[in-house]
C-alpha cells in the first residue's frame, strides 16, 4: 500500500486521532512513517518506542510501555 501510494489515499479518509507507536529498531525509518502520516493526518501523534524493533507487544524491551501508551490512549 505505501508502495502505491494506496495507504496515505486510505489514511486521508481517517477522520479520528491517531496514534502512531514505532519502534527505533524497526525496518521501516520513522521519518518515513511519521512526516507522510502527519502531513496526511489532522489529528496524528508520534511515539518512537526505545529498543524496539517491528512488534513491540511481543518484545520484551519495549512490551510494558507500548501497553501503557495504548491503555492510556484507549483508557
């Protein structure tokens, strides 16, 4: 989708906050998913998650704060 440009067209319809939880070990560069999500999006926040690669809900590094940052977000 992001290849196409199928996923900022998709992201452009999001009419609620986002959330954007992203590790710094991830593959894919942050600046590369928070500058388009945030031109695209009105209401977009950024956290990089500290020693955390693609999933951190099953990394042990970062598991307790992403759970802590969606529970808040969710609360």
């Amino acid at each position: 989708m992001r290849r196409h440009g199928d996923l900022l067209r998709e992201a452009a319809r999001i009419r609620c906050p986002v959330l954007a939880l992203h590790g710094d070990h991830d593959p894919h560069p942050p600046a590369g998913v928070r500058e388009p999500l945030a031109r695209t999006l009105a209401d977009f926040r950024f956290v990089l998650l500290e020693r955390c690669g693609h999933r951190p809900w099953r990394e042990r590094q970062a598991r307790e704060e992403f759970d802590r940052l969606l529970e808040a977000e969710i609360g």
